[in-house]
C-alpha cells in the first residue's frame, strides 16, 4: 500500500464538464431570463425612475 494515487491528467476538467452540465440542467429557463444582465439592467433602472418620480412631490 506504498503506491500514491495519481489522477489523470485531465481529471479536473472531467469533473468540471460534469459540474458545469449538472448546474445548467438546474437552472430553468426562468431562472435564466431573471438573471440575464439586461433583465437586471432593465429593473434597476425602472426602480430608480419609480423612485425618483415617488419622491418628486417631497420637494
């Protein structure tokens, strides 16, 4: 039992390939769209409008 275990060389990116697979069959189409950076882009900058526009008659 003096033998040391050595991986394959291409170990890491096996598993990284199933990791990678694993998480985009998660993800639903939903959770795609919701996160996508214009989606985001799209909600922060209508809540800044709204935000702006609900505090316009303070001043």
């Amino acid at each position: 039992m003096n033998a040391k275990y050595e991986p394959s060389p291409d170990f890491v990116a096996k598993v990284m390939q199933r990791v990678h697979a694993f998480e985009s069959a998660r993800a639903s189409a939903i959770e795609r769209l919701i996160w996508s950076r214009p989606i985001r882009y799209a909600l922060a900058g209508g809540g800044t409008v709204l935000g702006i526009l609900k505090a316009a008659p303070v001043f």
